[in-house]
C-alpha cells in the first residue's frame, strides 16, 4: 500500500464569533476528527473541501497547494477532487440511484466498483426517496467514491443513523477503507467511530485542536475522561472471547481475571471483541455480592471523581482498564465515593454492546 | 356567425408576440432568477425591484415610461431611429416589447420560487463532485426548479397573451398590425359588435382557463 500523502492544514476561519484555528498535517490513511456538534469540526471539512474559503492560512495536499491566502491561490470545490459524505446524504432527489453515483464519475468508465463494495447493485434504478436511511448513506458514500477522488471527507456519515444501522454501515466503511488506497478525513462526535476507524484522532473542541494522537492511546489514559465527557461517550474495551453460548444466548468475555457476560455474539473464543458500555449503565456498589439480575460484578478501584454541575464522574480502575461512570451528587454523598476507594460495578448483560463485527 | 379574418388576426398576432417575448425573455429570465434566488451582490435589491415594477405599476404607465424611451426622441429609440432607421413605437416590435416587460416579473418570480427551494447543500454537494458552477446549474438547479420554471413561463405568457395597457401606449391599436386579442375585444365594445365580442371573450377566457390549468398541474404535486 502506498504512504498516504501529506495532508497540512493550517488556516483560521471566523463565522461570527466563533474561531476555527486549525494546525495539524495528517499522515496517516484515516485520520478522524472528533468533537461535539458546535466545536468547528464541520466548518472545518467545508474549508477543506473548498465550500468554504478560510480567512487566512494554507491548505497543502500532498504538495499541491489548495489554499494560501499569502499567494492568493484557492482551488474550487471542483478542481480539488475530494469525495465528500455529507452528514445528511445529500443525494440528488431527481436522479436514480445510478445517476447519482455516475455523477462525478469521470467519462467513459464501467460502472464503480463502489457499487460492488457498498452492494448497492439491485437498487440502482430506485430514486433516493424509495431508499432507507442506511442505504441512502451507503449511496452517498458510493458517489463520492465514483468520482474517483484523491481523498474522502466523512461528515459524520453515520449520526443520521440508528444505533444498530451503524453498526451495520461500519463493515462497509472498513471495506472502503481497504479496497480504496486514499486517505480518509473523517469527523464524528462519537468515540466508537473514530476508534473502529481512524489510525490517527484529533479531538477538537472551540476551534481548535485540544489533543490528538492514536484513537485508543487517547481513550485508555485518565485524561481521557474529559473527553469522554466532552463526545457524550461511552466505556469502550478490547476483551478477548473465553465462552460463546448461543443456546443460553450469552457470551463471556475476560477482563484481567475477571469475567464479562455480554448478550451473545458471533466470535471465535480467544478473539478479540470491541465492546461499548455507557457511563450511565453503569452501577457503583460497595458490596460484591449482590441479589440482584444484572449479570456483571467488575471490582476496581476508584482513581479520580469529577464532579461536575449535573453529575459525577467517576474515573475506576480495572486493573489497568479505565471506566468512566456517570452518578448523581446523591449517590456519591451517600456512598461516601473517594478516590483510591474499592468498589464493584455493576452491569447489565444487555447494557454492554458490540460495537462493530 | 363564422369567426373573421380580423379577429383570427388579432388571435394569431397575440400569440405570435406571446411566443416571441416567451423566446426574448426566458433565457434572460433564467439568468436574472438565478442571480436573484442564488447569488448575493451590491444592487441585489434594487434589480429586484426594477424587475417587480410592472407588476405593480399600472400597466398604462409602463407603457407610457416606454413610449417615451422608445419613442423618436426618446433615449432608445431615438438612438435606433438615428443608426438603423426603424422606428419602433406602433409597431409589431412594440407589441413584443411591452408584453415582455409587462410579463417579464411574473416568469421571473416563479423561476425565483423555483430555485430558491433547490437547497444550496445539493449545489455544493454537486460541485464537490466535480462540477463547475455551469453544470450545478444545468444538472442541479434547473431540473429541480422546474415546476417554479414551468409555472412561471405559463403564468408569463398568459399575461403576454392578454396585455392591454402598455400595448396600446406603446404600439397603438392598428387592425392588422399591432391589435391584439386584448386591443379587439376594446374596439368591438366600442364599436357595439356584441357578436364579436362575445367570440372573443369566449375564446380568451379557454385560452386563460387552460393556461391556469397547466400551470397548476405542472406546479403542483
């Protein structure tokens, strides 16, 4: 596979009051952007994209420069062949599904191979109002792929989308990620997204760039407790498959020692399954044993409280996983929660989901 | 009770001008709807205005405005008369002339309507696929505007085809050479044929009705 080009942004764009003030050069084949919905990470893709023109600064892909407000040079959209995935589609309601994928597809070429890819090869002559959400997103993704485009910009492609179609779509965002050799731009407010794709993540909050490095490098240390406050995260863990009953509909899944019983799920024993469990859903208990449904007990330790105006976050130490949990001030009062503290989490079997195949 | 050979005049001649303002003004009407639906620039209201004036200005003193700016003396025509030698006041030329100003607010509001609905996302979308502005509006804009298109070209040319007031100031009421529908059915009432009156009363008000049909067919879903 070939080095992904150098991608250099440096540029400043105010809207009103607010400052986009951006400076990174992304290296890697997928980098995502990771933000909540008013952080600038759209205004961002549109600079990119050249829908947008920045204030001031440059805008260099892989030597070529797009935009230098020093030497007055801005490529339009057109001339920049980037594919981009809009958050809401975009598709063109007055053309099939077909037309809208051969849109900006160069001249005189077979039908794309994103077609095949995205298998969305028995509703090309549908128009886009006959789609469903997930399908209606997978064509947009196919038309920016058609067009044959030296890099694709992901606008949240998924958040449109429910949770189990997301993880549906998932699969074919890795499928793009491998038979299409050009660097993905991708922007999300969701943790999981960015983790189940990007090589490399930048978190952007106010404008600007706050932290970045490898997606779950940023997640595992304590410091990412903020941001999993800031992308309305949930937990999420690698654990490997010890049993897989399909009969009794469960499968259990190790965490240093300890076990974790998830609703069933097609994997190998031994494999390494990515989970998700929101910070709410879980329970904070000072005793083991409990009579009670739900299915997981994790002992941990409390490493740092957080307390905030509408909760308390709790950072818990499970040998060396970290746990963000969501409490009310109450609980905390009442339990008397303090750092170095032991306690046991409770989870429910259904509260914890995979997050992709 | 044969319909005659002047009122079949005056029937064709209405609707060769209607057809010919149509030809004069679409292509300027789409430009014009364009700027004003999706472009921002210094003057934008003002052209906005200028353009809605004969929708509210009587059409009497359009037709006044023009026969001064057309006339011999007047600033355009003055200018024609000196370098080509036509005069265009009273002729079928002035015929055209007044129902496209007259008409001209109508097709452009509804191309206004029309591409004002097609969201800029689907443009931006469009040139981000490659396209240069041209073609976004070619493959984009237009065929999505086309029912605030359609309506307003037949809303246009329903007034073309039935524009009195500015005719008959610019271009006078000669049978057989500028007498429209409209400037026949003014004479016949006023010359007392009831006859002819009543024949061309009928046949403006299909011409209307289907008119105003088409449009709601092709405007509305």
């Amino acid at each position: 596979m070939a080095d992904s080009p150098q991608i250099k942004l440096d540029f400043r764009k105010s809207l009103g009051s607010f400052i986009l003030d951006i400076n990174c050069t992304l290296e890697t084949k997928v980098s995502a952007f990771l933000g909540v919905s008013g952080s600038g990470k759209s205004t961002l893709l549109n600079c990119v994209s050249g829908i947008l023109t920045p204030d001031e600064g440059e805008i260099i892909f892989g030597g070529e420069v797009l935009y230098a407000s020093a030497s007055k040079i801005n490529l339009p959209p057109e001339k920049r062949r980037f594919g981009y995935v809009f958050q809401e589609g975009f598709l063109f309601p007055h053309l099939t599904v077909a037309q809208n994928i051969r849109y900006g597809q160069p001249k005189r070429r077979k039908p794309s191979a994103a077609i095949d890819v995205l298998e969305l090869g028995e509703f090309l002559q549908r128009y886009p109002s006959e789609l469903s959400g997930g399908q209606r997103q997978r064509v947009a993704i196919a038309r920016a792929l058609a067009m044959e485009p030296r890099m694709l910009l992901m606008d949240e492609p998924l958040a449109s989308l429910d949770t189990a179609l997301k993880e549906r779509i998932i699969p074919y965002l890795h499928h793009v990620k491998d038979a299409f050799d050009i660097p993905i731009l991708y922007i999300t407010h969701a943790f999981s997204e960015a983790m189940a794709l990007a090589d490399e993540a930048f978190l952007i909050a106010n404008g600007e760039i706050i932290a970045s490095g490898e997606p779950h490098g940023l997640l595992a240390a304590p410091s990412a407790m903020p941001i999993a406050q800031l992308t309305g995260i949930e937990n999420i863990l690698f654990l490997p498959v010890t049993l897989s009953d399909k009969a009794k509909g469960v499968t259990s899944l190790e965490i240093e020692g300890q076990s974790l019983v998830i609703p069933y799920t097609e994997a190998e024993i031994g494999e390494t399954v990515p989970i998700a469990i929101r910070a709410e859903d879980i329970i904070i208990s000072l005793e083991p044993d409990l009579s009670i449904s739900a299915r997981n007990t994790l002992r941990g330790t409390i490493q740092h409280l957080d307390v905030k105006s509408e909760a308390t976050w709790i950072s818990i130490l499970v040998e060396w996983h970290h746990l963000a949990v969501k409490i009310t001030h109450q609980a905390r009062e009442q339990l008397q929660l303090k750092e170095g503290l032991e306690v046991y989490c409770v989870i429910k079997a259904s509260a914890i989901n995979r997050l992709w195949e | 009770m044969r319909i005659t050979p002047a009122e079949v005049a005056a029937l064709a001649l209405s609707i060769k001008v209607a057809l010919l303002s149509l030809v004069f003004t679409f292509p300027i009407g789409l430009f014009v709807g364009w700027l004003l639906a999706k472009r921002t620039f210094p003057g934008k209201s003002f052209l906005n205005t200028l353009v809605l004036c004969p929708l509210v200005l009587p059409p009497i003193v359009s037709g006044y405005l023009l026969l001064i700016l057309l006339g011999r003396n007047g600033l355009i025509g003055g200018f024609i008369y000196q370098v080509f030698g036509i005069e265009i006041v009273f002729s079928e030329l002035a015929v055209v002339i007044a129902v496209s100003i007259i008409s001209f607010p109508l097709l452009v509001r509804g191309i206004v309507t029309g591409m004002e609905s097609v969201p800029l996302e689907l443009e931006n979308a469009a040139r981000t696929l490659g396209a240069s502005p041209i073609k976004v509006f070619w493959t984009i804009t237009l065929p999505m505007a086309y029912r605030g298109v359609i309506g307003g070209t037949i809303l246009g040319f329903s007034k073309s085809l039935g524009e009195f007031g500015a005719t008959i100031m610019v271009a006078g009421n000669i049978p057989g050479k500028t007498q429209t529908m409209a400037l026949a059915i003014f004479s016949a009432v006023h010359l007392g044929e009831d006859v002819s009156v009543y024949r061309l009363v009928f046949i403006s008000t299909i011409v209307a009705f289907v008119a105003l049909w088409l449009t709601e067919r092709f405007t509305l879903r």
